[in-house]
C-alpha cells in the first residue's frame, strides 16, 4: 500500500522543520510528504527545500497565494498531487511518535476512516523545543502542565479491540488518515469553508453518508501537538451553520472540491 503524508502549514518555518525532522526519523516512512501551504512566505520555502536534501522520500511543497485561512482548498491541491492510495493527514506544528505512519498503516482497513489523537505541548515546553533545541522529554506522562497525556499510557494493545467499536466523537484534522479513492467519492473538502473550523467535520460526514465508518486510534499514531494561541474563530458561526444545513440535506460531493480546481 502506498501512502501520502499530507502535512498543513502556515508562516511557522520553526516548527515545520521540527515536524519534518520526526517524519523523516519514522520506523515506516510514508512514500512521498506533501507539504499543504496556505500561503507561508519565504522562510517556509527554505525549510521545505533543505529537507527535500535530506530526505529519503520525495517531499512535494503544494502552495498558493495567501489570502486568509484557506485550509480546504490547500489540502485539495495537494490531494490531487499524491499519487498514493492512502492519505495521512497532519498539521506541520506537531511533532511524531516514531511510529506514528506505522500505526495509521497498520490499522488502515477498508472502508473506514481513522482519528488519531495529541498530547497537547504547554507554552514554555514549546518554546524551548521549538527555539531554544531543547528534545522532546520523556516525562510528559507525568507533567501536569500537558493536555491529554493518559494518551501516552503504554497501552497500545488496547487498540486492536477499540479501534473500530468506538463511537464516533467528532474529527481530529491534525492526525487522521482515509482512503484517497473514499475523498474522490465525496469531491474532497469543501472550499466554501473558509476560515478557521468545520471543513474537516463536513468532509468526514459527507464520507460516512456513503458508508465509510469511523475507527479512533486511542493509543496509537500518537503525536505533540506544539503550543500556539488560538486562531481567529470569527468564521466557526457561520461555518457551523453551513454544515448545519449539509446535514441537513444530506449532500456528499462538495460544492467547490477536487473537480474545480483547475490543472496549474
């Protein structure tokens, strides 16, 4: 099976690098990394390119023009470049377990999607990793200042009988991973979410409305998620009942996916 790891960016060459860096030190590297970039400048480019050096698998950088928070039209373009058959899919300000690909692989299965989770990084940990090289500590477990750290209890094999009894309980875009030929089926994510929120929870409903279930990865594919203020949620309202009204309707192609985008 030959996988894609798609990778969102944004203006933070830092942690991208960091990123790259865990991806490239996988136990099972992905065949090729997209690196989705919603339009960084300059600094962001120069990380791509010297980790492009580095690598032992190809790393594609898929760009446009910035012009506010277009996160589904990025991952569309670089949906339509992988060429593998499954996708991973990541932000580029988390840093991997070893065996984060290895896990999403090993339980990929036929007809469902996969959530994965994150340990949420503190600020001043962040900024010490990310600015002053500090590791990543082995203590997290046992730090009260990280979010979601019972995710780290050394009980993986718990998942081979949650993964796919688990109810669904909502996306988490930073660390999934779908058939590509389940997102041809729903036309992608839908660029008329624009702004932070909801364009992942459209996309994961609209592939369940065609039969595609949900599988949570609880102890597995597990990830650090590095500490940023919140981003500008002006838009989740209006997001929220866009949704709201595809539900409602029951639609399951997007309206401006992966058919629209016209060839470069």
């Amino acid at each position: 099976m030959k996988t894609s790891l798609l990778v969102s960016t944004y203006n933070r060459p830092s942690a991208l690098k960091l990123c790259l860096q865990s991806i490239l030190a996988q136990s099972h590297l992905p065949d090729e990394i997209l690196v989705a970039d919603d339009g960084s400048g300059a600094p962001t480019r120069s990380v791509v390119v010297a980790m492009q050096q580095k690598s032992r698998v190809p790393i594609l950088h898929i760009w446009h023009e910035d012009d506010g928070f277009r996160l589904a039209a990025i991952r569309n373009k670089a949906l339509l470049k992988a060429t593998g058959e499954y996708i991973i899919q990541m932000d580029g300000d988390m840093l991997l377990h070893r065996h984060f690909i290895r896990d999403h692989v090993r339980f990929a299965c036929q007809g469902y999607w996969l959530k994965g989770n994150r340990v949420m990084l503190p600020e001043k940990l962040t900024h010490t990793i990310e600015h002053e090289g500090a590791r990543l500590p082995g203590n997290l477990l046992f730090r009260s200042d990280v979010g979601k750290r019972k995710l780290l209890l050394p009980l993986d094999f718990l998942n081979r009988t949650l993964t796919y009894r688990m109810p669904y309980k909502g996306v988490q875009g930073g660390n999934m991973s779908y058939w590509k030929a389940d997102a041809e089926k729903v036309n992608g994510f839908d660029e008329a979410f624009e702004g932070w929120g909801k364009e992942d929870d459209d996309f994961v409903q609209r592939l369940m409305r065609t039969g595609v279930r949900p599988a949570q990865l609880v102890f597995a594919a597990r990830s650090f998620h590095l500490y940023h203020p919140d981003a500008d949620r002006s838009k989740v309202a209006i997001n929220t009942r866009l949704l709201e009204k595809r539900n409602e309707a029951g639609v399951i192609e997007a309206s401006k996916g992966l058919k629209e985008i016209e060839p470069d």
